[in-house]
C-alpha cells in the first residue's frame, strides 16, 4: 500500500472511526449485568474497567492499521522489546495470537493448515498455529501486520530458531537472533557481557529498520514502564495468597496478556493499578473467586487454552481453587533486577534469568516456595505435549512433591493449544481422582 494511503486508512479509518467505536462498544457492554458466576461454583471473575479492557483490545486494532505507518516487529515471548519499543515499533507476538486462537477454539482447525505444508505434529502448538495462520491466512484478529523485522530469543527454547528462520524466508524480512546461553547458576558477567553485546549489535538494525536513532531517555523511560508493570503484575498474583482467594490462575492466564504484550507501555501499569485495586477490595470483603473454596492447587507449564473455563469449573465445583500458577509467575518474578539507570546490563540479565533458561531444579525451588506461602494442597503438572522444554523433568518433580513434601501431585497430559491431545474422560477421572487424593488429607 502506498504511504500516503496508508497514513490516510490510519488517520480516518482507526484513529477517527474504529478506536472510538471499540471504546463506545466497550463502555456501553460495561454496562450490562455480568452474566458469570450464577450458575457455577465461580463468583463472577475480578475484571478491570471498561476503559482498561478497550486498551487491551486496541492493541489488536491497532494492528489492522498499523502496517506503513509504524514499523512493525514480530517477536517470540522472551524477546527483549525494551529496544524496539523505545525505536517506536508496533510489537506483535505470534505466540500471544496462538494462545488467542487456542482461547477461541480455532487453534487446532489453523494448525492443520501446517500440518499439510509437511510441518510436524510434534512440533509446539504454537508455531504450527503461527504457520498455519500465515499459510492460511486464517486468524480471529481478520488481518494480522506484516513485520518489518523478527525478532528470536532463545531464553524460552530452541524451537524458535527454526520457526523464525521459516518466518524469516517466508516473508522475507530481516531476522535477528539473540542467544542467550544456559544459565546453571546465577548469570556470571561473561554471559551478561555476551547477551548485552548482541544488545549493543541489535540497535542499529533496529534503528535502521525504524528510519531514526535510539534516545537513550526513552530507553531508560520504557525499561522502567517495564518494571512497574511486571512489580504490579507480581503483587496481583500474590493477592492469591489470602484465603479465600480472590482470584485463581485461570484469571491469571487471561490477565496477563498485557504483561507479555504491553511491558514497557504506560497501559500495561494502569491496568494492573486498576486490577489490584479490585482484587483488594474482593479480600477486604472476604469473597473468593471460587464460592467454596476448599482446596488451594498450583498449576505448572502452560495453561490448556481451550478448556480453561471447562477446567476452572470441573475443579471448582469440587471446592478446589487453582490459586496459582508457575507459568504466570514467570512473568513476575524478576521484577527486582530490572535497572532503568543501566538498561542495556539490566536488560541482558534480566531475559537471561528467565524461568526457561534454568534448569529444573530451579523451578522445583519456586515451586515449593509458591507451595509454602500459598498454602497449597495439591499441585497439577500439566505435561504439555509441545512445550519440551517445560515438560522436562515434571515426573521427577511430582516424585519430589509427593514423597520429600508429601503434596498430592498430578501429571495430567495434554497439550496447550492443540485439543487433539485433550483426552476429555480420562482427564475427568483423573482430576476426580486427585481431588480424592487431597480430600484424604484434610
Ligand atoms: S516450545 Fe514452549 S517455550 Fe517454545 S515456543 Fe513452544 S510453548 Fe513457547
């Protein structure tokens, strides 16, 4: 498209017409009574303002425009982003879009567009539903925008190497690779030296994508934007910690789009304000997201897009409240290292320390720590058909669980986005069975 066109779409087409008719939509269904928690053993979830939600949402509408008017980047979840977003460019995660399709049932029905271009079933869930979208064109958002540079970081697993370099020749766009090694203890200065080098390499590619020069306020101003959303986004999980809860990893899972999607922008903090705000007025009125909440569960890996509100109801209605989750505390919990007056050193360590990029007795450590100051009964191991790297080591930890900690631990097997892998009546027996298992040991 022309630029000038382009310009011309963006002006009347989205910022005249479409992003204050998605506002007025937002506002006026704000209105309406909530329909959840009537008939379920769920009281109806935390949410935010109509405002904040129409925030989220223009993210996505945005997108629809935004192609000629500001560079775009597609990035993997572990990317550091403080750099583009500083440049000025619009950020689009392919995995965030997967866990959207997966959310809206049409995840498996995208995939399959993959799978018949040669892609492997075994591969993640999520690369093939990137695929298939872009073989397909298919997606929930009607038009996605097509990037100006990729960007991969191999802090969350190796997959992505390969699914960006098919990005990367499919569209031919420039692909830039961060790597970053293993970390078997605390990052030692060679291995931040050697992230933030590539840090250092990334800023005149990106600056020459972005047609203009990186300001070193902003990019002071984003990395601190950054840490007040992720210091918030840990103090939301941990209004879990009071009984009943306020709210279960369920919420947690829709709630932290924008954590991934926003860090860095001011909409990611005035959310999270706005959501702490009313999960502390939920404590002080002593409601739980679940009516009766009688068990307290930690979820790990990744959520089964899918089914979650299947999954938040089976186990409510049993009294249990999956009160926390590994996966979303992944998000938080390295809030502490961000430095805004060193952001390129903070920036290198703080994506090097991912959860992903340690090994799994770290996570173990995490995990009964979560145990200890959530007072959980039990813990469910989603074995996640797709993610390897999260998967491993899950039967060791279960044993550990069960035998040193003596917590009820379940290996429940499934697959993240792909419903193919969602065995229904087994996963019922076996939830019912470990609901059993913790209602022993009361
Ligand atoms: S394999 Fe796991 S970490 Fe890698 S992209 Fe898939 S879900 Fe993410």
């Amino acid at each position: 498209m022309q630029p000038n066109r382009s310009r011309l779409r963006y002006l009347l087409g989205y910022r005249c017409f479409a992003k204050p008719a998605l506002y007025v939509r937002f506002l006026a269904g704000f209105r309406k009574p909530g329909k959840t928690g009537q008939n379920t053993a769920l009281n109806a979830p935390v949410g935010v303002s109509a405002w904040k939600k129409a925030g989220l949402a223009n993210h996505y509408l945005e997108g629809r425009y935004v192609e000629g008017v500001r560079k775009v980047a597609w990035v993997t979840s572990g990317a550091p982003i403080e750099i583009l977003r500083a440049l000025g460019f619009y950020v689009f995660y392919p995995e965030n879009h997967g866990a959207l399709c997966g959310a809206r049932k049409v995840a498996t029905e995208i995939m399959q567009a993959a799978e018949q271009q040669g892609y492997s079933p075994a591969l993640c869930s999520y690369a093939r539903t990137d695929l298939g979208s872009l073989l397909s064109g298919k997606t929930p958002l009607q038009k996605i925008p097509r990037p100006d540079l990729l960007l991969a970081c191999t802090n969350i697993c190796q997959t992505v190497l390969s699914w960006y370099r098919c990005l990367a020749e499919y569209l031919n766009v420039p692909l830039y690779l961060i790597d970053t090694p293993f970390l078997f203890r605390d990052a030692t200065p060679d291995q931040i030296d050697y992230v933030k080098r590539q840090l250092e390499g990334l800023i005149p590619v990106a600056e020459q994508v972005a047609g203009r020069s990186l300001k070193w306020s902003r990019l002071r101003q984003v990395v601190s934007w950054s840490k007040e959303a992720t210091q918030l986004w840990l103090e939301v999980l941990e209004t879990a910690k009071a009984k009943p809860s306020p709210l279960t990893a369920f919420d947690g899972f829709i709630h932290m789009a924008p954590i991934v999607e926003q860090r860095g922008e001011t909409h990611a903090i005035r959310y999270y304000r706005d959501l702490l705000k009313r999960l502390q007025n939920r404590i002080q009125r002593r409601e739980g997201a679940v009516k009766e909440e009688r068990f307290r569960v930690l979820w790990d890996n990744l959520p089964v897009w899918y089914r979650l509100r299947h999954l938040a109801e089976f186990l409510a209605e049993r009294g249990v409240n999956v009160v926390a989750s590994t996966y979303t505390y992944a998000w938080a919990e390295l809030a502490p290292m961000m430095d805004s007056n060193r952001p390129l050193e903070t920036i290198a360590r703080t994506y090097l320390h991912v959860f992903l990029n340690r090994p799994a007795r770290s996570k173990l450590k995490v995990m009964e720590k979560m145990i200890h100051d959530f007072q959980i009964d039990g813990v469910i191991l989603h074995s996640d058909r797709s993610c390897k790297p999260y998967s491993l080591g899950q039967m060791d930890q279960r044993d550990h669980l069960v035998s040193r900690l003596n917590v009820p631990a379940l290996l429940l097997e499934a697959d993240h986005n792909d419903s193919r892998a969602f065995a229904e009546q087994q996963i019922r027996t076996r939830l019912e069975a470990f609901v059993e298992m913790m209602e022993q040991r009361k």
